[in-house]
C-alpha cells in the first residue's frame, strides 16, 4: 500500500527547473517521494536467504524501483478524486492519498488516458478485411495483453467492468509488488467480482493469481526469456495472437541490454504484436539534467534514458530491429490532440496556469509505439522462423499480413498524430 510522504514539500522552487521529490520525474512515478525500502527486502523475503555481498547494491537497487509504484499510484488516485479519471479500482492500493499539484495531476490523466485509449481500440478493433474470402468483413480475434511491471495498475479491471475484455491479460511485476497486489485484489469484492471467476488460484506463496483471463504473475523482466516466459506459457500465453505489449514507466529502470532482449523476443516470436512504451527522453538538456539529478539523489537511475533519449532513438529501438511500423510523440503533442470539450472540462477542474512549466515537462515525457507482423520479410523474420512455430499460424490460416498491421497499427487511430504511421 501507497504512503503519502513528501506532503508540504515545495513543488516548483527555482523557474524552470524540477525540485527535488517525486515531482522531479515530473509525471509521476518517475520517483517515488521518501522511498520505503521494501518490507519483503530484509531476510524474510523467499529470495533474501540467498542474497551475498555481491547481490546486496543491485537488491537495494531494485527496493528503490519496486516503490517507484507507490508513487505512481498515489497521483493516480490524486487525478481521480479530482475527476481528471474515472477509477473506482485505484483507492484500494492507497492507504493514505494526497492530493497532487495541477501539474502531476494533468499528467496523471494524459499518461493514463493515452494508454487507455490505445488499449480499448486494441480490444474494439476488429478484423475487417475483404482480402480473404473465408474471412467474414468483422471478425471477432482472440488477443491478448501483456503489462510489463504492471505495478498496481488498474487498466484490467477498469476495461473489464466496461465490458472490454480479451482473451487473456497478463501482468507481471516484481515478487514483493505482485504479492501486494495479489493481497488486494483477493480481499476486495470489488476486483474478484470483476475476474468472475470462481476458480480464481493463489499461486507460489500468494505472489501470483490466475484465473481465466486474467494473471498476475511475478518475475524479474531481466530473466524475462528464462523465467517470465515459461510462467506465460504455462497460463496459456499463446504466440500465434496479436498480443500489447505494455510497458508504462518500466523499461526505462532496466539495463538496455534487458530491454532489448524484450523487445527481440517478442519482434522474433510473436505472429502480431503492438509494443507501447511510456517513460522519460531528453536527459541532457537542463530540465533533463536536473531531472535526472534529483532522481539519483534518491538513489534512483534511469538506465534505459540513455540508450533511447529522444524521439527518433525510441522509433529507431524498434525499427533497428526490423519491426513494421514505429512512432514515437511527446506529451505536448498528446495534449494537442485532446478533444476541446474534454480540454474544457479539465480545464474547470482546478486552476492551471502553469503553462510553461507544463511543456517543459510535457517535452521530457514520451509514449512510443510499435508493431511487428510476421509476413513482412523483415530482419525479426528470419531469426523468428527458427524459434517459433506457431509465428506463422495466423496469418497462414487468417488475416493476410496486411489486414494484421491495419488492425494494430487502427489501435492508435485514436490519437490523431498517430493515424498515419510511417512504414
Ligand atoms: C513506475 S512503476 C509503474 C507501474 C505501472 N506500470 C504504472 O504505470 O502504473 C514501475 C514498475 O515497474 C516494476 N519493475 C521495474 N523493473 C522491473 C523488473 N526488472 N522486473 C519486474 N518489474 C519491474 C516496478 O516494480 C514497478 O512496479
């Protein structure tokens, strides 16, 4: 559960520049406000029997990432009681609120807004093709989602109390935030009655849940070929339909070389898949110094900032690596796209006149994506026909390559820069 912390600390000392604290990482999550170290961290933890010397900095390391969540969190709630979001879910990973300045709150919201709209179009969109004969025009597909270090996010169960589900939804996170998580969903009525599913299973000591559509599941995302998969696999994770890949503020706090052995993976094995990441760019500028700065000042790094700092760097992570289509925008550019209406009515929420320091801000946040069709003759191609089996299944026996790029790349028509991605 979330604490407050950082309550009466000054928001924007010094013009322009971030302040110290949880806002530092501007919208929120980037840091976590006086960092807890994590209750699991000492030698009750299942994994603390084993620590030695050498494993010590990067444990410790790790307790900082893992509450980088209580943050997030936090701000979210903050943006709902103000009614920026509609979450009745949020409360219960919350044990103390606070309320956010103008500023982390108009993030909050575009952050979450933005994911959930690229997510409900994944869910809505459906095949609709003429290409193939046996191909009704809409025809309904299974999919699947995948949350990288999920957190306590709420997307699952706010989609599926609006009647948005799919196929199977899978969350990953770190043992000791998963088991958290698992404990609050069991004990609330509210998240059960959403799974619908009596036969909902607490697994390895209560860090993982599984159900029929929806598992939790708990893991490093470092290991995610040798350990995350096979617990996939083993809940049904199939290859063969189209899947999101979400990664909201998570693979920013791993090695690049980790990150991208993710994004290998999936680009090599996956039939169809849409890759979306949220987190930080622009780390040498002042503003990014500073950010960064203050982060490491609560012994908190971002190593993936490096290796992907702008925008081009985020398309070319995936592009580089043979995906079809790659986009990558910053959060000025998601404001611009807001609806009047919903900008007004946000806008009668409570005062906003920090423009300025707004797209500072805004310039030093970003959401990328990307997908990858098998079919496309591209470089994860040929790497994929070795490893996977079933990469091919779908498109052999449904929708041509084509209709599938169509069908992801629609799940960001929403956002009206995105509707006419590159190729
Ligand atoms: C800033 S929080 C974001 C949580 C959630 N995605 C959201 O946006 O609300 C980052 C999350 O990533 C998780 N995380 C970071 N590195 C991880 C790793 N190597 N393995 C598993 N989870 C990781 C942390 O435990 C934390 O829950």
């Amino acid at each position: 559960m979330a604490n407050a912390g950082n309550q009466g600390r000054p928001f924007w000392p010094g013009a322009r520049l971030p302040p110290v604290g949880r806002e530092a990482g501007g919208f929120p999550s980037a840091s976590g406000g006086p960092l807890p170290r994590s209750p699991f961290a000492s030698h009750d933890s299942p994994m603390g029997r084993n620590r030695n010397m050498m494993q010590e900095p990067r444990m410790a390391r790790d307790d900082v990432i893992k509450g980088t969540d209580d943050d997030a969190i936090i701000s979210k709630l903050s943006a709902v009681n103000l009614a920026y979001l509609d979450d009745p879910f949020v409360k219960y990973f919350v044990k103390r609120p606070s309320r956010r300045p103008p500023l982390i709150n108009r993030g909050s919201y575009l952050r979450t807004r933005t994911l959930d709209l690229i997510t409900e179009q994944f869910i809505k969109n459906e095949i609709k093709s003429a290409s193939s004969p046996t191909i009704p025009s809409t025809t309904p597909i299974r999919k699947q989602i995948v949350s990288l270090g999920c957190g306590s996010d709420t997307r699952y169960f706010k989609l599926k109390a609006k009647g948005l589900s799919v196929h199977k939804y899978f969350e990953i996170d770190f043992q000791e935030s998963s088991a958290k998580k698992a404990a609050t969903i069991k004990k609330n009525k509210a998240f059960t009655d959403v799974i619908g599913d009596p036969d909902l299973k607490v697994g390895l000591g209560g860090t993982e849940l599984y159900s029929k559509d929806y598992c939790l599941l708990s893991g490093d995302l470092r290991e995610f070929e040798d350990t995350i998969l096979p617990k996939l696999k083993a809940q049904g994770f199939d290859t063969s339909l189209p899947t999101l890949f979400l990664s909201e503020c998570v693979l920013i706090y791993i090695e690049p070389k980790d990150s991208d052995a993710i994004v290998d993976w999936v680009g090599a094995n996956m039939t169809a898949s849409l890759f979306v990441v949220y987190e930080q760019i622009n780390p040498t500028d002042a503003f990014g110094a500073m950010m960064l700065r203050n982060l490491k000042a609560r012994n908190i790094e971002l190593p993936g900032i490096h290796a992907y700092p702008s925008l081009k760097s985020q398309e070319e992570r995936f592009m580089s690596r043979g995906w079809t289509l790659a986009q990558a925008v910053d959060m000025n550019a998601l404001h611009d796209t807001l609806p009047e209406t919903e900008l007004k009515r946000i806008s009668s929420l409570e005062i906003f006149d920090e423009v300025e320091e707004w797209q500072l801000l805004a310039s030093h946040y970003c959401v990328a994506w990307a997908c990858h069709v098998h079919g496309s003759g591209s470089k994860a191609d040929g790497a994929a026909s070795a490893s996977s089996a079933s990469a091919t299944t779908l498109i052999e026996d449904g929708p041509n390559h084509q209709t599938l790029v169509t069908l992801l790349s629609e799940s960001v028509s929403g956002i009206s820069k995105f509707s006419t991605p590159r190729t």
